[in-house]
C-alpha cells in the first residue's frame, strides 16, 4: 500500500500556497487598475473622505463633505508653487520619497514633541486617496507601494493636481475648489499669494489650523511659505513638469 502520510497536509499547504499567489496577483493588478485610471478620471471620493465619513457615522456625528473637482488648469499658479514650498520643494526631483527631509524630521523629532513628518506629496496622494490612517508597518508597506505607482504611472503634473484636489483644508473641506469657496468665496482661479500661502499653511492639521481663524502661528507659516514660494522663483519653478498656460 502506498504510504501518503503527510500527503494531506501537504496538499492542503500548496492549495493555500496557490491561492495566496492568486489573490496577491489579483489585488496588485487591481490597485495598478484603478492607479491607471485615475490617471485620467477625476477620483469621485478618496479613501480619507470615506473613513472619515464612516467614523463620524459609527460615532453619531455629523459629517458634512464639501468636495468638488476642479482641473489645474483652472487654479491660480500661486497655488501650486504655495503647497510644493510648503509640504515637498523637491517635489519635482524625486521619484516619491525625499530620504533626505526623513533624515531631517527624524532628527529634529528626537528633541520635541510634536512628529514632524517627512511625506512627500506623492506619498500624501497615496495615502489620501488609497489608504486608512495609520502607522503600522503594513500601512507604511502599502503606502511606498502605492507612491511608486503613482510615480511610475502617472506624470508629476497629475500627482500635483489630485493632491490640491482631495487635500483637506478644513474638517469636511477636501481640495481647492471647496476651500477656495468656503474660505474666501471666490473660485481657485482667483486666489492671491497671500490667500494660497495660508491654505497651504495648515496642511500639516488642517482641524487645529485654521484658515478662517488664523492662529499667530499659521501666520507665521504663511509669511515663511511666502518667502520660499520667492526663493523658489514663483510658479515658474515648476514650469519643467506643469503644462504652459494658454
């Protein structure tokens, strides 16, 4: 008779093996999938948008989305130029992560108590618009996954034009066009320096800075972001990955 001990076990472990591979090939040709077609398609909600909705719900609060897309090329310069001084100047340079402002923020957080943070933009567009909140390491993982995806798959113009778009600016207020409408009652197009300095000014916490109160601190963030936005060389500082103007 032949001897098939441990064959079961061992069967059972290739059909489990074989359908691990499947499902993690499906689930990266998914994520690729819909990387690929926002590429093209303005996303109609973002990942941070539906979790923040859902905790509100499980919680009894109230939770009121202001979103509305609007295309770059309908948004003042300063805007653009206002969020890259402010959140990532090597934007343009790097393919997704800036080692060398982690460096910095590791650094500097060992003496305070507030974590500064070292995302580029493209790694804030993978996480806002994929991902949960969160710092766990499987979190992190899929985090760098999505940032190289979205560096290899789409052009630096169109990481920058989703980040103004689903970046929250105010509790509920996702992206320019409802921040520019709520803050100041007047469209992205028409925005001054000044005006998109302070919504980049509190990026970094848009619930405890605020745009319409500004704290002597958002102040301040506002008048540096300014003098960087100059140091740069303004908007034309992107003119490399950014379509002319007609």
């Amino acid at each position: 008779m032949p001897n098939d001990k441990g064959g079961k076990p061992r069967s059972r472990w290739r059909r489990w093996s074989l359908w691990l591979a499947k499902a993690a090939v499906a689930l990266l040709l998914s994520s690729a999938g819909a990387v690929l077609v926002f590429r093209w398609v303005p996303p109609p909600v973002s990942a941070m948008m539906v979790y923040q909705w859902g905790a509100a719900t499980v919680s009894g609060k109230e939770f009121h989305l202001r979103y509305h897309w609007v295309d770059m090329s309908r948004m003042a310069p300063q805007l653009a130029i206002a969020v890259v001084a402010a959140e990532d100047q090597r934007f343009p340079d790097h393919f997704g992560f800036d080692f060398e402002a982690m460096r910095q923020a590791w650094r500097q957080n060992q003496h305070r108590q507030t974590v500064r943070g070292g995302s580029t933009i493209s790694q804030q567009v993978a996480k806002n618009l994929f991902l949960w909140p969160g710092r766990n390491l499987v979190r992190k993982g899929m985090e760098a996954y999505f940032t190289l995806l979205l560096e290899g798959l789409w052009p630096k113009q169109r990481i920058l034009e989703v980040y103004l778009n689903v970046a929250e600016f105010g509790p509920g207020i996702f992206g320019v066009q409802a921040a520019s409408t709520a803050f100041f009652h007047k469209s992205p197009g028409r925005l001054t320096p000044r005006e998109a300095a302070l919504l980049a000014a509190v990026l970094p916490n848009p619930k405890k800075l605020l745009v319409a109160r500004p704290s002597t601190y958002v102040n301040g963030r506002v008048v540096h972001i300014r003098q960087q936005m100059k140091q740069l060389g303004g908007p034309t500082y992107l003119k490399p990955i950014l379509p002319a103007r007609s």
